[in-house]
C-alpha cells in the first residue's frame, strides 16, 4: 500500500495520503447534473452539457497543489487565536494527523483530522437532483472549547467553458452574483452570466446560518488579489467578509457558517449545498435539504440504488483483487462510462466537437446494461436515431440538442469519401446483448427515426429496431474494397489510422462477422429461419475471404491501403503487427483453429508486456499523413504501439475461445489496476479503474498510466470476466455456463440475478482443467447441455462441476472451423 487500500467490505478504496502521483477522481451524480470530485475535494461540475453548461473552474492542467472548482475551509478560534484549515488538503497543504479519503459508489467522503479538529464531509448529488451536497461534520478533538466557522468555496466558470479561456474581457464583464434570502436565517448566494438572469441560475447554500459571504475573488484573497488561496485575506483577517454582491469579475461563492463554540468531543453538522436551477425552484431544494433527515434519506436512495446494480453479478474466486473489480469498481466504472461517455473526465473536458460517440456509447451499453438496463434502453434508443437512412450511422451526437456530427471526420463528410466504417456495427451486437440480457423482444418492433439533419425531427423517415439492425449490417455488406474486405472510412476503432481513398480494414471485416454471429443467434431464437440461412452465408462469404487475403502467415494483417499495401503486415517496419486483427478474427468466428491459436501466439510473442498487450508495434517513429494521427505520437504512446487498454480484454475473450484459461487470466491480472497498487508510482492513475492507455516498453516512460475511467476498457473487461473468463452468459434463451479460469482455481461462486430469478452458481474444479463442464444441476436436478433456462422468478442453486468431459461448451472456434 502507497496511498491508500481496498476496503472491500465497505466497497470503498480509501486513499490515506491525498498527495497521489495525479488527482484521483470519483464520479457524482449524472450527466443531467454532476461532474467529478477528486481526492482533495475539487470538484468539476456540469449541467446537461459539459461544455456549454459548465458550473465550477476546474483546471486541470493546474499543478495539483491548486485547489480546483471547489474547496473547503474552517476559520477556528481557540486560546491561541484565529487559525485557518483546510480540512480537504489543498489550498493550505498542512501537515495532517489522519486523511482518508473514501471513494465510494456515487459519493466522496473525506475525513480529516488537523491540529485538534476532525472534519468529515461526504459529497453525493441525490438521484435525480440538480445540486451537489457536502454534509459536513466537524467534531472538536482538543481540551479546549474552540469556536468554528464552515466556509464552502466554490469558483465559477462561465457556462461556455470554452469562452472563459478565450474571451478575458468579456467573460468577466458578463459575470454576477446576488444574495437570495431563503428565510430569516437562510440565504442563497446566486451566481450567473448577465445573459442568463432570468434562467437557470448556479447557487450556493447551507443548511445553516450564513453570516458574511463573499461573491469576488479579488476582495477574497485580498491585496489586489496577491493574496493566495493558501491565505485568502478576507478570511485570515478573521473579520466577517465583504457580503458585496460582484455585478463582473471573476466569481466566487464563498459562505461563513458559525457553529458556533464546540466543548472538547463535541460535534456538528451542517450541508453546504451547490446547485443549478431556476429561481423559484431554489428556495424548495434548500428548505428541503435543510432537514438533515432528508440529506440522509437521499444518500440512503443513492445506496440502494448501487446494492441494486451491483446484486446482477457478484463472486468469490480465488483472487480478491479480481473480486474487488468485478463485484464493485468495475461494474461502477461500466455505470459511469455508459452515463458520460467520453464527455466530461481529467483528461476528457466535453469542450468543442467532441459529443457522445456512437462507437463508444455503443459498447459502453454492453457493459452497463445488466445493472442499469432502462438506462440502457434509452440509450440504445439515441443512438439508433442517429443511425442514417442508409445504415450507417452519425459518428457522434450531442445529448442536450440531440444533433449529430462527424466528429474529426466532419470535414470529410461532403467529399464523398466515407466517414467511419464501424460505428453503425457497434449496435448490433449492443442490441442482442439487451436483448439477452432483458428478454424485451418488443424493442425489435419498435420503430424508431433514422438521422437525417435536412427534414425536422417529425418528418424523418423510420424503421423498426430490428430493420435498423439489418440496413446496418447490409451497409458494409455493400461497401467493400478490392479486396471483398469492409472499407476503412476516415477511420475504424482505432481512430487514428487514417488512410486516404478506398482503404479496407480487416477490423470493420470482423465486427460485421461478430454481427452476423449475433444475428444469426437471434434469428434463430425467433424463428426467422430464412434471414438466419441468409446471414449464414454472409458469415461464411466474409469468413472466406478474410482468410484468403489478410492471413499473412503468423498473424492476420489489419489494412489494406488504397493501392493495395498490406498494413500490419511482416513487411512494414512499423506496425508490423496489430492486436485487434488476431482477436477480433477469432471473436468474429473467421479464424480456423490453427490460424486462431498461431495469431494469439503472435499476439503474446509481439506485443505482451507486464503491463498489457500493446495494441501494434513497433510504433511508428515519424509523422506520416498518409497513414494518419497515430504517427503524430512518439513511439510507445496511445495507440502507436501503446499499451491501449482497450484492445487487451478482446484478447481474453479470444484466448478463452481457445480454452487457455491461464492466458486470458493472465492477461486480466496484468491490467487489473488493483494489482498495481503498491508499485502505484510508476503506473500513477487511480488503482480502482481502468486508464485507456499505459505506455508502452519502446517508451521511456514505460507502465505509466492516463486517461483513467471514460474508455471502453471498462465495458469489455467487464464482460471479459464475468461472460468469458467465469463464462455465466445471458443467451437468448437462458444463462449459458461456460467457465474458462486458471486452472489452479479449485473452486469459485457467482451469485447472478436475471429476468427476475437469482442463481446462486457454484462451480467446482476438481481435475484443476481451465474449461469444460462435466456436470450441472439446477437444485439438484441433472442438466443436459450448458444452457440453463431462465427461471420464472424465485432463487435457485446451480451446481457445476468442471472436467475434461466437456459439456455444453457452445460457440467454440472448432464448430465454426468445422462449419464454415
Ligand atoms: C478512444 C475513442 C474510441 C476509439 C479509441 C481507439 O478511446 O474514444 O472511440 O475507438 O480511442 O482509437
């Protein structure tokens, strides 16, 4: 342990030392409002849109000394006179007794204990509500009475987050406060551009008395603004502050909330509340909120909402750095991943053109669906709106206005050249997975409205969801390159590959083949007997020619460029080899036996590190236009030959394919972040969610971590362990059971609750094989086959035991070998 541990019982990661290598954040309530609050209390805020309804000035380019967004301070007076602490750390950086920061579901609680004065405060936004609460409580540890002063801090930014890095003068003329009287006792200090007045307002309040407040950021820190948030001079004046009311400038909130004199072991409590509403509707949040009980009944809400989400799939295996992860930090990372997308993190700032990706969104649903699946479903429902006539689909959409985009293709859009090759792919398979998950066979008839930015919303043409999966499956059936292999577009997953003209790309090539596998299932589970013999074939067609033309003779080549150069092949210099070609060939049901275990050999001779498997190599080590962004990094870095998180867990689903347990182990445990808690320096990021990207060994800097929580990293190795490496999958037509584990696991349990029935799942492993199941009963009665049909209700015991005689194993890569 560095900085901090799991306390798994609690299902928190309490970080005990708040100067971690960068911030480490948590996400608070949802896109409609929320942000994230980091291990020191700052907090960046958002309403609806990150970028164009900001709330607070989170910086975070800003060494992390500075206190972001928001901050805490207590203005204490004992016999020695008027102290100032900050009992979240920054600005102050005293010297602490006790630090625990305590990242829970949903909530941050930070608790400190300095110089005598132990203050705990837990930050959450309650389910559904457009304010932020810090309930604060601040206990007297000293021998002496002390007398204490609560003063929350926030500081705003414009509501165009762009704007206030852009317009100097502008911005801080437009910029104004107001003081709001709640009742006698209560006030709110209002916060809003001129423009914005008589809208939606930002505000700050407090469950108790306010008796000063300052709304100027100069006349807080003082001195002509010398002063420094380590000492603003307004407050470590010990004077009451200025109440002045800013009609521009840079705006602040700052409140002083007396508790007045704390005997020795005393304690108390009061809520700071910052919020986003409309003027009448503040003063009913904050009356509310000024019942303590009902502050308490609304983190209660938030933790039955988790004990829900998170009681779809529990375990207990072997390994609890693997059970820390799937059972909490995982599937709450899939949670906010499919909430925010790639829309508001450190890393991510929702400023500017980048919206909610179709691709990203789209696997993002997968990963959430079984805990949250109506979120799910309203998700799956934008994003075929934003499917075109045509099949294919918007690369991205914004969620406030519903508008749809290219994304970095945008200018490519009117030159005829396609834009992504992929993202009207990813849907597919986020459908079935619904759908297996949920048994909600009425989704397919719904009719929803395909994209078409020329004709009002009303008078879009529509098609049912099923159609919509068919057109997008058709789409890339017909757009093809020389080599019968699916075009690249501007671009496939891997963003950055950008070839110019009639590129293909093997990876577009099996996304559609997982899709027809996808489809095929579906059909054959409701009777669609012809389509699915159509689908067949295609499967078969694609299968063949990926065969014919990309083996290249140890592993599968990725591109073919507009002149018909292999890209990912033996013969480049660089990206000579990518990941994705070798698992995704063996996840689409394309690569015969041989081929699929010689690829995932190449995979493990090329590109494995300790680290996790690097997505290409070797990297590319000058800019090349002709190939695109991915040469615009040094070698090592993102995606040019980077440790890309995201690509690793499609090699366990591929090495469990092949039954190799103790590979696709292997490789999850080596990206697990829990693992890399006590050499965290060198890795950095938070050891409680996955990064998208870790350097790779060709880079100096090889092992470090960024760009923590908003990648699909989450969603895939979510599935990767709980449908491949524990193999309990929804199927169509009841939870298929298909472990593939260590073989050194004797034993493991997973509690699963579906379609209204709860299985409790224990597996043993007495012959210690990676997979294969001898024997299933379903209380107590014998099984035939791996399925096990979905119970109407109730709960029910499952035993299994795994052995050499192999039972109910499905969808291997030798049937499909053998059929195709
Ligand atoms: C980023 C993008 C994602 C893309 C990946 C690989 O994570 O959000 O859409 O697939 O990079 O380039």
């Amino acid at each position: 342990m560095k900085y901090g541990y799991f306390d798994n019982d609690r299902r928190e990661y309490v970080i005990t030392d708040p100067r971690t290598p960068v911030k480490w954040v948590n996400y608070i309530g949802s896109l409609a409002f929320g942000g994230i609050v980091d291990q020191t209390g700052g907090s960046l805020l958002c309403a609806g849109d990150p970028g164009l309804n900001r709330i607070t000035k989170y910086i975070p380019q800003l060494p992390a000394s500075d206190f972001k967004g928001t901050t805490l301070y207590l203005r204490v007076r004992g016999k020695d006179g008027v102290e100032l602490i900050s009992p979240f750390f920054t600005p102050r950086l005293d010297a602490f007794d006790l630090y625990e920061c305590r990242v829970g579901l949903s909530y941050q609680t930070i608790v400190s204990e300095i110089r005598g004065i132990r203050t705990e405060v837990t930050i959450f936004v309650p389910t559904g509500e457009s304010v932020e609460l810090r309930d604060i409580r601040v206990t007297n540890l000293r021998d002496d009475e002390v007398d204490v002063e609560v003063v929350p801090v926030v500081e705003y930014s414009h509501f165009d987050a762009l704007k206030q890095f852009a317009n100097a003068d502008w911005v801080p003329q437009t910029m104004m406060s107001e003081a709001l009287p709640i009742d006698a006792d209560h006030l709110a200090l209002l916060q809003y551009p001129f423009l914005r007045k008589d809208g939606a307002v930002n505000y700050l309040s407090a469950s108790g008395a306010v008796s000063s407040f300052e709304s100027d950021r100069k006349i807080f820190l003082g001195g002509n603004e010398y002063g420094t948030w380590r000492e603003p001079l307004a407050l470590a004046s010990g004077h009451p502050l200025s109440c002045y009311e800013a009609r521009r400038g840079d705006n602040i909130g700052a409140l002083v909330l007396p508790l007045g004199t704390l005997q020795s072991g005393a304690e108390e409590r009061v809520v700071a509340m910052l919020g986003q509403a409309e003027r009448d509707e503040i003063r009913t949040t904050v009356t509310k909120y000024c019942n303590h009980h009902e502050v308490d009944a609304a983190f209660e809400r938030l933790a039955d909402f988790w004990s829900a989400n998170l009681s779809v799939f529990e375990c207990r295996t072997p390994d609890p750095d693997f059970d820390a992860m799937v059972n909490v930090h995982n599937p709450r990372q899939c949670y906010m991943t499919m909430n925010w997308s790639r829309y508001l993190s450190l890393y991510q700032l929702g400023i500017g053109t980048r919206g909610l990706g179709f691709r990203d969104s789209s696997q993002d649903v997968m990963g959430g669906l079984s805990g949250a699946p109506g979120e799910a479903k309203e998700l799956l429902r934008k994003l075929l709106s934003i499917q075109k006539p045509d099949g294919s689909a918007m690369h991205q959409f914004y969620p406030a206005t519903m508008e749809a985009d290219c994304g970095d293709a945008e200018e490519e859009k009117d030159n005829g050249k396609l834009v992504y090759g992929d993202d009207h792919l990813w849907i597919v398979s986020a459908v079935c997975a619904y759908l297996k998950e949920t048994g909600d066979r009425d989704f397919l008839d719904e009719k929803i409205t395909y994209y078409d930015a020329s004709l009002s919303i009303d008078g879009r043409p529509d098609g049912t969801v099923m159609e919509h999966l068919c057109k997008a499956l058709a789409w890339t059936k017909e757009n093809v390159g020389d080599h019968g292999i699916p075009l690249l577009g501007f671009a496939d997953w891997n963003d950055c590959v950008n070839l110019p003209g009639k590129a293909e790309s093997m990876f577009n090539a099996c996304l559609y083949g997982l899709g027809l596998r996808e489809m095929i299932e579906l059909c054959e589970h409701l009777g669609h007997d012809d389509l699915a013999e159509r689908y067949r074939g295609d499967h078969a067609d694609m299968r063949q020619q990926v065969n014919e033309v990309a083996w290249d003779g140890d592993w599968y080549v990725r591109y073919f460029t507009e002149q018909g150069e292999a890209l990912g092949s033996r013969n480049n210099a660089h990206g000579a080899i990518y990941t994705n070609a070798q698992s995704w060939a063996v996840m689409a049901g394309f690569a015969p036996e041989e081929r699929a275990s010689r690829a995932l050999d190449s995979v493990r001779e090329k590109l494995n590190t300790p680290f996790g498997i690097k997505l290409s190599g070797p990297g590319y080590n000058q800019y090349d236009p002709e190939i695109g962004g991915v040469t615009t990094y040094p070698p090592g870095a993102k995606e040019n030959g980077g440790i890309f998180l995201h690509s690793n867990p499609w090699v366990m689903i591929a090495e469990t394919m092949l039954g190799r347990g103790d590979r696709a182990f292997e490789y999850y445990s080596q990206i697990n972040p829990a693992k890399r808690n006590d050499d965290i320096d060198l890795f950095e990021v938070e050891p409680y969610c996955y990064p998208q990207n870790i350097l790779g060994d060709e880079h100096p800097q090889f092992g470090l971590g960024r760009n923590s929580w908003l990648s699909g990293t989450a969603s895939w190795t979510y599935q990767a362990a709980t449908k491949f490496i524990l193999g309990i999958r929804p199927g169509h037509d009841g939870l298929v059971v298909d472990p593939c584990v260590p073989s050194s696991w004797d034993r493991f349990e997973v509690t699963r609750r579906i379609r209204g029935a709860s299985y409790r799942i224990v597996v043993e492993n007495p012959q210690g094989v990676s997979r294969g199941v001898a024997s299933i009963t379903v209380d107590g009665k014998a099984l035939d086959g791996g399925v096990i049909p979905y119970c109407d209700g109730g709960e029910h015991l499952v035993e299994i035991t795994m052995g050499e005689e192999s039972h109910g194993v499905v969808e291997d890569v030798t049937e499909l070998a053998a059929a195709g």
